[in-house]
C-alpha cells in the first residue's frame, strides 16, 4: 500500500465515523471501509496516537477531540470566506433597499447574525452579531429551516414545544415553494424581514441573507423580493451553486 493509498483508508476511516454518528467497533469500521480488522486496527492506533480518534470503552472508538478542533478551524476560515464574498451583495442590496442587510447562519436551533451592512436612515433596525434567535422565528430563521433536510427539520420539529407545529410545517413548506421568507414583528414588534437561502457549490443552504425595517416603512412588493432573491441567488453562483434551487 502506498502513501496515497495509506491516506485515503486513513481518512474513509474518518468519513465513516463522522457518517455514523455513532461510535464503532475495530470490525465496523474496517467493514465499512473495505479493509481487513488487522489493518483497521493498525490505522486506528496511528490515528488515535494523533488524537484524531477515541476509544470510548471496549471495542468503542468515535472520532476525537483533535478533529473536533479542526473541524472548528475550518468552520471559522468557511464563514471568514463566506462574510467576504457576501459583503459587496450586502452593500448594494442596503443600498438599493435602502434598509438593513444582515447574514446569518444556523447553529443548532438557533439562527445567529454573524454580518450585516445597516441601513443610513435615522430610523433603522440596529442588528448585533452574535445575536442568537430562535430558528423557528422570524424570516431569517425560518429560511434556513425550510431548506435544510428532512430529517434535521423533522429532529428540529420533535424538540419545540412552544409553537404551533402544523402551522409552522405549513409555513416552511410555503418558504420552500416560493423561495424566501417573510415575517413581522416575530423577532421584534415593529420590524418586518424578508429573507432568502444562500447555497454553496453542493446546492445544501449554508446562509440567510435578510433586509429588515420597520414596519411603518417597509412595503413587501414584488420588486423588493425579486431584490432578495437576486441577490441571494447571485451570491450562491459566487459561492459555486451549480443549479438553482
């Protein structure tokens, strides 16, 4: 075997680990990967010594704490690049629209602003990054939701208690038709948000990009929400998107 070959049984041995979700035995692992158990053991010792695998308990291993902090890593470099290229679609989107752009990600059951571009009005929706909502409330939130898969809506769903469910699945499955969000005063009371998926080059949603104003001013047209969603769907082509959704 060589070293191209060693890398490529080191890292399936990683992928099935991630895949699963679940921690394997010696014999698992080398049966997922197609290996005898004398040499998925050999690999894991290398790996474990480079803490990139655990042994949990007797024959138990899981993915460990060092590829967790990598995985870190590149979650920040992936979100550095994204608020990069997202920034001049932002900027024109304020610009036009006159209110506040911001971008957010989903973390867990959370939607969480990590950028935004406020709008120049004396009256305007003041975001803060970092800021953490609910993922069922609000347009940013729900977009995200709407557009990931099945099964995460579905273990998402079996989590909240304070929400109407069937009004809420009836609400993604309309975000989903028509290909944005919009709410009013879900978040705050008198603000109201349009948003749209952002989609990287797998066609899996990564982002929401919003504008939001208040409610006194902002009127939802057909021409603001084609503002939306052309800028979302120009940024994910940016992102490598190969279809749209």
């Amino acid at each position: 075997m060589n070293g191209t070959q060693t890398l490529d049984r080191a890292l399936e041995i990683l992928f099935a680990l991630a895949e699963t979700q679940e921690m394997l035995t010696v014999s698992q692992i080398a049966d997922n990967v197609g290996i005898p158990d004398s040499t998925a053991y050999r690999f894991l010792q290398t790996l474990e010594q480079h803490g990139l695998i655990e042994r949990k308990g007797k024959g138990q291993i899981t993915l460990g704490l060092r590829i967790l902090d990598l995985a870190r890593n590149v979650h920040h470099q992936i979100n550095k690049q994204l608020i990069e290229l997202a920034i001049p679609f932002m900027e024109d989107l304020t610009k036009e629209t006159g209110e506040t752009s911001i971008l957010a990600l989903r973390s867990g059951g959370s939607v969480i602003c990590i950028h935004y571009v406020e709008s120049s009005r004396p009256i305007r929706l003041k975001a803060e990054i970092g800021k953490a909502f609910p993922l069922h409330l609000g347009a940013s939130g729900k977009v995200l939701l709407a557009f990931e898969p099945s099964k995460v809506v579905d273990q998402f769903l079996s989590g909240i208690k304070d929400s109407d469910t069937i009004e809420l699945i009836q609400s993604l499955t309309k975000i989903r038709i028509d290909g944005y969000s919009i709410s009013s005063g879900e978040i705050y009371p008198d603000v109201i948000a349009i948003a749209a998926p952002v989609f990287d080059y797998r066609n899996q949603v990564i982002a929401s990009l919003t504008i939001a104003g208040p409610v006194s001013r902002e009127s939802i047209d057909e021409t603001l929400i084609q503002k939306i969603v052309h800028t979302t769907t120009s940024l994910s082509v940016k992102l490598g998107m190969k279809n749209e959704y």
